[in-house]
C-alpha cells in the first residue's frame, strides 16, 4: 500500500517482521483513501478540527480474520471514545486486556502507551469512529467542572493505561450512525463532523458518569423484580414482531414506565425501550442476512406497520438502508 505521507501523524504503525510472519496485516491512516490489504478492504480517515478535537472514521470489509497494532496519533494525556455502529471487533490494550466492541457496547479510555492490538473477525463489514481530546483541550471546554468520575483520565502521569466499555444509548448510536450518513457531505462536511464528534464524546461521557453513578449505588434487584425483567426479556425476544410498548409492558406488571426502565437499567444496563429497539434491529439484521424475506416482509416481522419508518429506524441503526444490506448480503 501506498504511504499516505502522514508520517508519525499515522493511526496505522508498520509491524515488526515477526508480526508480518505471524500474518497480521498493516494499515495505514489514508485520509479517507481507499485501500486494500490482505483480508481486508476499506477506507480509514483521520480529521483533526483544529480545536484539539480528533475524529477517526473507519469502514473495512473484513474478509479474513486481521489483526494489527496501532499507534497513538496523540502524545500522552488525553480522553476519548470509540464506538462501532456495524460489526464486532476486540481490543487489546498494552496491559494485555481484552475488550469486545459490538454495536451496543462502546469504550471511554486513554492509552498513552503503545501496543494497542486490535482483531477483526472475518466475513463482515465494520463501521467504527473513535474521538480524542488532549486533556488541556478538554479541560479548556468543562472549567473547573469534570466529573469526579473522569479522574482516572485526568491523570498527569504519562503511562495510563484506562479503558472502560459502556452501554451504549439510542442517542449514542445514532450520532455515531450519523457519520457515515450521507448528508455528512458539500462545503459545510468539516462542521457537521466536528459538531457529531463534540456531541459524541459528550454523550460518551455522560454514559461513563451516569454508570459509573449506578453501579456505585446497590444493584442487586428482588427475587420478584428479576422475574419480570426476565420475562419481558423473554416477550420480547420471542416476537419481535408483537405491538409491545414499555407502557403495555409496565401494566401488565402493575409498575410504572418509569420503574421498568429503571429495573432494565439496573440488569442489563438499558431501558426496556431500547431492549425493544436492539432485539428488533437484531432480527432484522439476521433476516436479511438470509436474504429469504423482502425488506417489507422483515419489517412486518420485526413489528413495523410501514416499511419507511422500518427503513428509517434501521439506517438510523446501522447507517444503511434495510435494501443496502439486502443487497449487500446477496453479493
């Protein structure tokens, strides 16, 4: 592959000869160029805005299983989040953890050493975005107002080493589905990225500070109260297709919206509201991957009345269209 001529500024670092002979592949930061390398194939970009906020975008078909290091783009110090809107991938971080990404599971971190590896299963499509800020940026922008719970990242030691992974929300997924959506194009690209990369990294931080708040608090739900998230759980998974609320859930179970959203949160780390919306995303994603069903049939079979608010939903899900992943599968 072509250098990009981006030097040290590369996301991408070349491996060792041993990791070559090991069959990991390399990457480099192309500023949006297409490439391909073995096993893999796709496009990564880097953006910097000029206010200390950093975006990485990357879309890579993953035809055979690829492992590759990375190296920091930014020096020590720093907070950021990453999160994949389609597909799954592990990282390991220099202290040798691992962490499962998946499309409702994103990371808040910092890594100021190198030796981050990442692993890409084959036989899908990943599309992942990571922001940075250097702590004196993101300092600059909360005052004297961080979180208490950011202190871990706040650190001026130059060797932290901090990855959380959190639950992501409905709104988290869908700014990250917004960037790699169409309208992110024409002369005003830079400020819409720039403004989605802001509201990212603070609904990232907003989720760190929120769960990190609940799991300080006691989670152990009643014998009773497990009962009925378990069995929601098990409606919902059994028909997708059902015309379930949270409203009609909580009813049936003599509780509030409210009170069931909070139990959802306190088991599984979501709201019933946005189990609903993953399981039926889920379905949806499985059956066109069969390729049996028409976009209007999976949608009438994962509870959608009109093919456009279905067609809707799942670009905002996974930033394409329910006929992109038809055709897409049927390649």
């Amino acid at each position: 592959m072509q250098e990009s001529g981006k030097g040290a500024e590369d996301e991408f670092a070349d491996l060792s000869n041993d990791d070559r002979a090991e069959g990991i592949g390399e990457l480099r930061l192309a500023d949006g160029d297409l490439f391909e390398l073995p096993g893999v194939q796709g496009r990564l970009e880097r953006l910097d805005f000029g206010n200390g906020m950093i975006l990485h975008r990357a879309e890579l078909r993953v035809r055979e299983t690829s492992v590759f290091d990375v190296q920091n783009s930014l020096p020590p110090g720093w907070i950021g989040g990453s999160a994949i809107v389609m597909g799954n991938l592990e990282i390991q971080c220099p202290l040798g953890n691992r962490y499962h990404m998946t499309p409702g599971v994103g990371l808040i971190k910092r890594v100021d050493p190198c030796g981050t590896r990442y692993i890409l299963p084959e036989n899908q499509l990943i599309r992942h975005v990571g922001v940075a800020i250097p702590l004196d940026a993101f300092q600059q922008r909360f005052g004297d107002d961080v979180p208490e719970s950011l202190a871990p990242f706040m650190s001026t030691a130059q060797d932290v080493v901090d990855i959380r992974p959190l639950t992501l929300s409905n709104r988290s997924r869908s700014i990250v589905s917004a960037m790699f959506s169409g309208n992110v194009t024409g002369p005003g690209r830079a400020f819409k990225l720039d403004g989605l990369a802001s509201l990212f990294l603070a609904e990232i931080i907003d989720l760190h500070c929120q769960q990190s708040q609940e799991t300080s608090l006691p989670t152990e739900l009643s014998e009773l109260e497990k009962a009925v998230v378990e069995a929601v759980m098990s409606q919902v998974s059994e028909n997708p297709a059902a015309a379930i609320s949270v409203e009609q859930l909580a009813a049936d179970n003599h509780m509030t919206p409210n009170r069931l959203n909070s139990l959802f949160r306190q088991d599984i780390g979501k709201s019933c509201a946005e189990f609903i919306r993953g399981e039926r995303m889920s379905r949806a994603r499985a059956l066109l991957h069969q390729g049996e069903l028409t976009v209007k049939q999976v949608a009438a079979a994962v509870g959608f009345a009109h093919v456009s608010n279905f067609s809707r939903s799942y670009r905002e899900w996974y930033s394409e269209s329910p006929a992109q992943a038809l055709n897409r599968n049927g390649e």
